[in-house]
C-alpha cells in the first residue's frame, strides 16, 4: 500500500501530461493520498504497508518500502496533508496547468517517496526526484528574481546532495548494507573515526537542504520566488528530509560521531534562532518574512537534535570502559538514547512548522492575489473587506509564535524540556541547556516580527490596494481549514502523535 501512496502521484503527473484534467487529477490523487496516510496511522502495524522489489543482486538494492517506527507514519501524514492544501490552493497562470500541478504531484511523490523508502539509495533518490520540479517551478513560474533563486537553490542543494551522498554511501560501506531496517536491527559497531567523519558529512549534507546556518541563504528567496504550492510543499514537508535523515541515520548509528559534533551544531543552530531571527524582523515583504521565519524555526528542532546527541554523549562517558570502540559497540547494543523527549519534540515540531508553514504561504498567496502585493508597507486595513482570510492568517501567526492549543505550542515546549530533561545540578548548566535559555529568546523574536507583520497587513486605517479586495470564497477556506483542523487536533491532543512515537 506504500508503494501505491507513492506511485498515486506519478501516475497523476503521467495522467495530466496525456491530457488529463490537471486540477482535478491532482486533487484526486491526493485525497486518495491522504486517505491512505490517514489508513497508515490507523494501522501502522500492519504487514500491508511493506512492499519490495529487488533491483540489483549485486549490489544488493531494493525499490522497498515500509513503516519503519512512527516517526515514518508523522512524516507521510504530513506529506499528505500538505500536498491536498497545495494542489486546492493557488490559481495557476493561464495555459500552465499541467506544470503547475503536475510538479506539485512530483515533489509529493519525492517527498512520501523519501520517508517510506526504507533503502539507503531511495531514500536519497526520491528526494533528488523531488527538487527537480522544485527548480522548474521556482525557474519558470516564479515571481520577483526567480532566476536568480533557481540558480542559488540548484547550486546550494546541489552541493549539499553531493556531501550527503558521500556520507550515505560511507555509511553503507561501513555497515555492509543499504536496508536502513537491517542497519538499525544489525546494530554494526562503527568504528568511532568513521563515525566522526560520517556525521561531519551528513551533518552539513543534511544540514544544507535544512538551510542550517551558515548553509541557509538560499532559502528564504527560493520560497519568496516560488508559486505558493511549491514554497507550501518544500518548506512544509520537503525541507523535513534532512531533520529526518539525522534522526534516522545518525543519531542511532552514530552516537560517538553526533556527540562529537555537539558544541558546533549548538553554535550553528543558534546562528539560526538569534542571527536569522534579526534578519526576519528587518524584512519589508510577507513572503521573505515567512521564508527567514522557516530558517529560523529549523533551529529549535536542531535543538532537540542536540539535545538527543549530547545525551548519547553522556551514555559514552559512563560507558567508556575499554576504549571508544568498546562504547560504539556497545551503544548500537542498545540504540536507547538517555533523552526520551528529545525525539518526539523534534518530530511534532516538524510536524506543526510543515502543517502552519503550508498555511501562512497559503494565504499569503491570496493576499497577493487580491492586492497586488506582499509588501508590509503598501498593505493595511486587510481585516475590515476580509475579515475571514484576516482571522485565518491570525490563526496561522499564533501558531507559528507557538500559542498554546496549537500544535507548534507543544513541540517548542518539548524541545525546551528535552534540552533540561539530563541536567544535574550539581554539575551545573551543561552547552545544551545554555543554547537552549538562549534559544527561548527566539520565541520573542517571533513574536515581535510576526505580530507587526499581522498589524502592517490587517489593522489600521485601508489602502487603497485593499479597500476593494474580497475575503475567501468557500473553496479557497478549504485548504487553510484542512491545515487549521490539524494545528488544533496536535495542539489540544499531542497524543494523537505521541502515541504513534512510543
């Protein structure tokens, strides 16, 4: 069944270029879509969900795919959620149908394809498959200097796939395989160098197409430059890829390696929280504001990713009896990390940033639409001729500060706790728990640029270029509502995810 969540949208795109209907083929194939991710969190455990074909014998590589833990089933749901508000949001230009929804479907099969692979080389394939009709949009279809961000993204993501690879294929050298199930299961002892040196790359490979700072830069214009769908679809759920390549590569395989990585990685991630912060209340446009907000929220999720290595860390210290190789051996033993909230909060965080990211692009997109501008400066008003599109956005903006009752509430807290979750006192205050009082002004950053911005468009006396402008019909709440209904349901109800994570 995995493998027809991602053959649905391929079989879309092929559909739409033989000349089917393009909106109404892409709305299809992702309401099956989310039919089936909704089935695959209902029923994680069944035998249904793993499918496999063999490719090559030698060396050994299968087109496989597979509910790995819970982390997986987070992920598909998000991919499906995503990509039915994307292919209902947005009109596209005239006569451009089949690209404009054609490449959503290809970026949906790249991402679903990515989280349910459980083979090393699809895993990275079908991520790879994902950017291409990511550059194609941005290129073609985008808006302001699209070029210019179509060449930066291809060159930063491009550069950054090449360091991942040669960390992944480093990785199955060592471990004698690329079944990620059977590298979990196998537990290879890693010899610590290695370890060292793989983390490295996969931390700046995985870390570039997560826009960690200083790797950051392309982002914000790429998704200022693209069509709401495809800024919607690869910052909500493409950009996930690396944080879920850490957790599921890394972070279990290479414990010695990520704890040796620590202090920079903590450094790094508050370059994205504190420095891009800054940059984001600097911003005079909606969309460069969302784009800087989505870097910046990356480095809390990186914050739990810390917080995990550092607990590996102090596992090894109490370990070390007999040399590193006796502690990396004895680690994969037991892959059980001393932090037990650092993996969850990253995974809802990812969930909720991908769910209200979606949302906020969404809707920016409609105000462009009606007033010819995303420019803070040339809009106000917005709220009295659309008071619906003004209480939506207003919902997405809380979210995205992290207001209680919404799902980023729950993962922000959690990363917070999971960075204190191994302090002793005695001991003091560790680089974790330092980055993470730090981090916590971040939270007021976002307040401040995003509640200007939500004054700027909305309040006060109307402009011109909004006096006119008309609120959301139905069709065009649906995508926003889907988005809404599932901030609130993981806000009031972490559980729901939670009790997919244990």
């Amino acid at each position: 069944m995995l493998a027809l969540l991602v053959l649905l949208p391929i079989l879309g795109f092929i559909a739409i270029l033989c000349g089917a209907p393009a909106r109404l083929t892409a709305i299809a194939a992702a309401v099956a879509n989310l039919v089936i991710g909704l089935a695959a969190a209902i029923t994680p455990k069944a035998t249904c969900w793993a499918a496999k074909l063999t490719v090559l014998q030698k060396p050994e590589l299968h087109l496989s795919f597979g509910l790995i833990d819970g982390m997986s089933v987070v992920m598909i749901l998000l991919s499906v959620i995503v990509t039915l508000a994307a292919v209902l949001t947005g009109k596209s230009p005239e006569g451009k149908d089949k690209l404009w929804y054609g490449s959503s479907l290809l970026i949906s099969a790249g991402a679903l394809g990515a989280f349910a692979a459980t083979d090393l080389f699809f895993f990275y394939a079908f991520h790879e498959l994902a950017l291409i009709p990511t550059f194609l949009m941005i290129g073609m279809l985008g808006r302001g200097e699209r070029k210019e961000a179509a060449w930066k993204i291809t060159i930063y993501l491009g550069l950054g796939s090449i360091i991942l690879l040669a960390g992944l294929v480093w990785l199955a050298n060592v471990t004698g395989t690329y079944d990620i199930q059977k590298m979990l299961a196998e537990k290879t002892a890693i010899d610590p160098a290695a370890q060292k040196g793989i983390a490295a790359l996969l931390l700046v490979g995985f870390g570039t197409l997560v826009s960690l700072f200083p790797f950051h830069s392309w982002a914000a214009p790429a998704y200022a430059s693209a069509p709401a769908p495809t800024s919607m679809l690869h910052a909500g759920v493409l950009k996930k890829f690396g944080l879920y390549g850490l957790l599921r590569l890394a972070i279990p395989l290479l414990p010695v390696g990520m704890h040796a990585w620590v202090t920079p990685l903590l450094v790094l991630l508050l370059g994205n929280i504190l420095w891009v912060g800054y940059v984001t209340i600097n911003q005079k446009r909606l969309d460069t504001l969302l784009g800087n907000s989505s870097v910046m929220h990356m480095g809390y999720i990186f914050l739990a990713i810390a917080a995990l290595a550092a607990s590996q860390g102090q596992w090894i210290q109490r370990e070390d009896v007999g040399g590193l190789e006796h502690v990396a051996a004895s680690w994969t033993a037991s892959l059980t990390p001393l932090n037990t909230i650092a993996l969850p909060a990253a995974v809802i965080l990812m969930f909720a940033h991908g769910i209200s990211i979606a949302l906020q692009f969404s809707l920016a997109d409609k105000i462009e639409r009606s007033t010819g501008s995303l420019d803070l400066y040339d809009l106000g008003g917005l709220a009295k001729s659309t008071p619906g599109l003004a209480f939506l956005f207003g919902i997405g903006a809380m979210a995205s500060i992290g207001l209680p009752g919404l799902a980023n509430f729950a993962g922000e807290v959690m990363v917070f706790l999971s960075a204190f979750q191994n302090y002793n006192a005695a001991s003091g205050l560790g680089p974790v728990q330092i980055a993470c009082i730090l981090a916590i002004w971040g939270v007021v950053i976002s307040a401040i640029y995003m509640l200007r911005a939500y004054r700027r468009i909305f309040q006060g006396p109307s402009v011109p270029a909004t006096k006119s402008t008309t609120d959301l019909t139905f069709a065009e709440r649906i995508p926003a509502l889907l988005l809404i209904v599932a901030l609130l349901a993981v806000g009031l109800y972490p559980n729901l995810l939670l009790n997919l994570l244990r």
